[in-house]
C-alpha cells in the first residue's frame, strides 16, 4: 500500500508509519501481533496521512491481546509529535472531558449522556478508574538506547535503521511517494447518470476488513453532493465510482473516529467545503486535522465552513431539510434524517450514526446514564416510514445489531459497520459495500443543463450574461466516456468542439516520441479544448484521456470563440494556462485543478 513498512524481530512486528487502514496489511499477510509503532518523519503524503494511531491502538489491545496480557504497545518519534497524537487518541478514544463540553456549551442534557457514556465504554483498571490513553503506551524517543534488544535511530528524514542480536537493517521510506489502499477497488468502467436523491456507497465495512473499505457515502440531492463522514483514501474511492471531488460541495460529519473522519484530502479540495455537524464534533475535528499536521487549528479551520446542527433541530440547506439527532456512542455522535420536496411528495433518508443496541441502551438508561427521551427518540427512528434507512449493523462491544431493526417501516434498511450479515438477516436487509447504490429520486434529464450553466459560470471571474449562455447552452449535447477512452487526441486536429467535464475526472498526457506521461489532470467543472478555440492552433498538445468514468457537455468552438473574445475574457484563460503550465513543472501541484 506504501507510506509503512513491517520489520519483523523473531515474532515481535515493528511497524514503521500508520497511513489509514493500515492493519489490514500485516493482518492480510498472517501478521496478528504488532509491538511497535514508530511514526514518520512526513506527515502526510499527497492527500493521506502517515501516523493514524487509532486502529493500530485497537488492534494491539483486541486482537493482539495487549490489554488482556497486560503488554503496552512501544511508540518511538520524537516527543512533540507524540504529545500531538496523544492528544488526537484522547479525542478519539476517551473523548472530551467535561471542562471541554461545557466550553462547547451543548445543552446541560446532552452534555451529562456524553460524559456517562465515555465513562461507561472507557477501559478500566481492575480498581475501576479509567485507563488513560498514556497508559496503553510504552514511549521512546528516536536514537534512545537499545530496549529489549533492539535499537531504533534516525539517520535522515523518514530513513531508519533498526539494531538487533548484531544485525542491522535501513528502513527508507523518504522515496514512498504513492499511498494506495491496502485492498482492491473495483471501479465503475462507465458513467452513471445522475440521481435527484439517493446514496452511494463508497464503503461500508468494519475498519478492520481486509478486503472492504470502512464506511463512506455519497448523498445525491438535486444535482448536488454531500458526503456523509470522509472515508480513508477519499479521492481514490470518489475517482473509483466517478466522481471528482470538485463535485463534493459539502460533509455531513457524524464523529471523530479514523474510519469515519477523514477531512485532510477535503482541505486539497478546489474550493472551500461546508462542514456541517454539532458544535463540538466540529471542535474536536479541526484540532485532530491540526494535530495530525501539527498547524494551528485556524489555518485548518479556514479550508471549511462551519454549518451548526443542534440535536431534533431541523437546518434548510439549499432545498434538503437536515435534522439531526444524537446517538449513544464512545464518543459524541450524530445522525441525521435528510427530507427532499419533490413534485408535491416528501422523501425522507435516515442515516442513524454509529449506535449502541438497544438492548445496551436501556440497560444504560436503567443505571441513570442515559435519558428515557433519548432512547424513545432512537427507538422512533426504527418505526418511522423513511423511505431509506441506513443503520449500524455492526454488533460487539460499541455498535448496533441487525435485529433491532426487525420491526421497521422503512421502505428499504441498509447496514454499514459490518462485513458480512448475519444468515438470518440477508432475506431481510441489504448490506452495504463499495458501488452500491440507493436510489429514492430518479435523476432528471434537465440536470444536465443546470449543471453545465453552474459550471460554466465557475470558469470565469464575471458573470457571464445569459444571452451567451443561451447561445452556447443551445447547441450543446452532452457525451459520456469510459474509463480509459481517450477524448482527445494529441496531434489531431479540433473537430470545432470545447467540452466542459460535469462529471468524473481526466488525466492529460503529453508525448515527446519516445515516452508519454501525465503532465496534468481535469476535474469536473474544468473545460477541455479551449486553447484551439482562442489560439487559433487547430492541432491538439496533448491528449486528454478520462482517469474515470466521464460525463461532459459538447459546445460549439466557434460560438465559445465569439463569447471570449465579447467579454473580453481571453487573457484570464491565457493566465489560466500560464497556470497550468508551472502545476505540470512542480510535482507536488501536478493533482491540482487550476479552475
């Protein structure tokens, strides 16, 4: 997958950098006992970062049995950069302490059910206290002394060497560039039309599958996107089923947990991304993403926008009503139910959140811990009529079962959180997994004009007067393209036509003779064969093949020629290039769009 490396020392595995998902590695190639982290040098690596600490935790204290043999799990970096990841895995873990929730000011209610449920799920000592995340740990520094046997130092940045019964071996990492999921993906080969209300799965698993990506979904309203929490590998499983990330307008954020809250590669988006979540969810996510980068949380913060949700309020948001509810979880977490106005009828979706069972539930609510408002609340969600219900199936200790969802009147139940349905629930439910999708509202065809005006008008600094847009919209036609088709050709000749992508992304490939190579990509939203129409060079530079599935809206060279050269519009698409240009000469800036 890259970005880590296991070395193994007789049975004791050290694992050097923890990009996400991580476990599933060691654990697909027969590796079950991790003993030591050691965090890179590099904090991230394009759009993924390398010391994700949660799942590694969990796996040493469940599945190594850390916890019950009483070991601690070794950690070697350098001290500031284990002070900030301790500071994330306490978020994570235990979850915010009662000073921070009254700082947030949730009301008093809410507040007490978080902190006693912290407290209940907390691993304890056998005194009762609650074990603090330190305690898991056995901490070192790079270039301390041998410990057991075994010396870790640092001889450049992200280059190790590790010492053992007179043996030594490098580990150099400084190379790893590339850091891909550690399973399969299985991408969409043709374009998918849209939907006016839906969901698509990007993953619905467990954290720990080795074969299945943990939980992210799309939801679809009115030719807009939201994701419901960021999964691992974001833009690798956007570009898998289609989509550009320059299509995502906004996040419905339900918790801080690895597997759900991964907001890096949404800091790289074009623009800014709307945030929407409760107060101290949002708090506590903008401190984990400063943490994991070691900035100050208000450079983090300004790459989103902040859209407060309060428990059973309901939040307009461009035509779908929001209404949040909050769960019984680790720690603070929301659901939500979305509700869209479509020719006369309402259509409601419900996703429920990581949630406890309800036989868990009311036992807490028998011990004081929980109020009987919010298990009735919880419990309604399972009676309503929504027309989707996606729940957590995921059983165990912290998670939902199957079972509490037997009575429900929804039109159709889903469940995330789990790799495999029990037998006596697959007749019953579906299961989510990558590609799935629910479909509520079926698309409409007139989407594909809004679309094209909304991106076409993105392009450029001004407004662009509508009698332009009649004449380019009114000899248009939109084309889809598979994976891999080629939609330009270098050194052909322009066919008197410039294509604005609506969906899916490009790579552009250049070829001097003798080898090609990706010198730039597009997006959706970016318009393609432009350059012929204002240059007047009739032969294409480049190629331009779609990287995934394509859909783009075909309009009139000429016509374009004519609107540039009216508004006056020609030398902000020549810096445009000039633009261009300098991203495919810098590497680190070759992935960004320049619209």
């Amino acid at each position: 997958m890259g970005g880590c490396q296991v070395v193994m020392i007789d049975d004791r595995a050290v694992l050097f950098g923890q990009p996400p998902e991580v476990i599933t590695g060691p654990v697909r190639h027969g590796i079950h006992r991790l003993d030591t982290l050691v965090m890179r040098d590099s904090r991230e690596r394009g759009d993924v970062l390398l010391n994700n600490l949660e799942f590694p935790l969990y796996h040493f204290l469940f599945i190594s049995n850390g916890l019950q043999e009483g070991r601690k799990l070794r950690l070697v970096n350098r001290r500031s950069q284990i002070e900030q990841v301790m500071e994330v895995l306490r978020l994570t873990l235990p979850g915010p302490t009662r000073n921070e929730l009254v700082h947030w000011n949730p009301a008093p209610e809410v507040r007490e059910e978080w902190v006693n449920a912290s407290e209940h799920f907390a691993l304890k000592h056998k005194s009762g206290d609650v074990i603090h995340v330190q305690e898991f740990f056995e901490i070192h520094e790079l270039d301390d002394g041998p410990v057991d046997g075994v010396k870790i130092a640092s001889v450049g940045f992200d280059q190790y060497t590790v010492e053992a019964d007179g043996k030594r071996l490098d580990v150099d990492l400084s190379q790893d560039d590339i850091v891909e999921p550690p399973y399969l993906l299985h991408p969409e080969q043709t374009s998918s039309k849209s939907i006016t209300f839906g969901i698509d799965v990007l993953g619905g698993a467990s954290g720990f599958s080795p074969e299945e990506a943990s939980i992210g979904l799309v939801l679809s309203f009115n030719g807009n996107l939201m994701l419901i929490d960021s999964i691992p590998f974001l833009d690798q499983h956007l570009a898998a089923r289609g989509v550009s990330k320059n299509q995502i307008s906004s996040i419905l954020l339900t918790h801080l947990h690895d597997d759900h809250c991964n907001l890096f590669p949404l800091m790289l988006a074009a623009r800014r991304i709307d945030l929407i979540t409760m107060r101290e969810i949002y708090e506590m996510a903008i401190t984990k993403l400063a943490m994991g980068l070691g900035w100050r949380r208000s450079a983090v913060a300004e790459c989103f926008t902040f859209v407060e949700l309060k428990p059973e309020a309901t939040v307009p948001y461009y035509g779908l009503q929001i209404t949040a509810h909050v769960t019984v979880h680790s720690i603070p977490t929301i659901g939500a139910t979305f509700s869209l106005s479509h020719l006369g009828r309402e259509y409601r979706i419900c996703v429920v959140g990581d949630n406890q069972s309800f036989g868990e539930i009311s036992e807490m609510r028998s011990l004081g811990l929980l109020r009987e408002e919010t298990e009735g609340s919880l419990r309604a969600l399972y009676r309503e009529e929504f027309d989707l219900l996606v729940a957590d199936g995921g059983m165990g200790v912290i998670h939902g079962n199957p079972a509490d969802a037997l009575q429900s009147r929804a039109d159709k139940v889903v469940f995330v959180h789990v790799d495999r349905l029990p037998d006596q629930f697959t007749s019953t439910f579906s299961l989510a997994s990558a590609g799935k999708r629910y479909c509520v509202v079926d698309g409409d065809a007139d989407l594909m004009p809004t679309r094209a005006i909304n991106f076409f008008q993105a392009n450029f600094d001004a407004p662009v007067p509508r009698m332009w847009l009649n004449a380019l919209m009114s000899d248009r036609r939109v084309l889809t393209f598979n994976r891999d088709d080629v939609i330009l050709k270098q050194g052909s000749e322009s066919r008197g036509n410039v294509y604005l992508i609506l969906s899916g992304e490009c790579d552009v490939i250049w070829h001097d003779g003798e080898r090609q190579r990706v010198v730039g990509t597009r997006e959706t939203g970016d318009l393609v064969g432009e350059m012929a129409a204002v240059t007047g060079v009739r032969t294409r530079n480049a190629s331009v093949v779609a990287s995934a599935p394509v859909m783009v809206c075909e309009f009139s060279e000429e016509t374009f020629h004519a609107f540039v050269r009216a508004e006056g519009l020609v030398p902000t698409l020549r810096a445009r290039w000039q633009m261009r240009d300098r991203f495919a000469r810098t590497p680190v800036l070759q992935s960004l769009s320049t619209s």
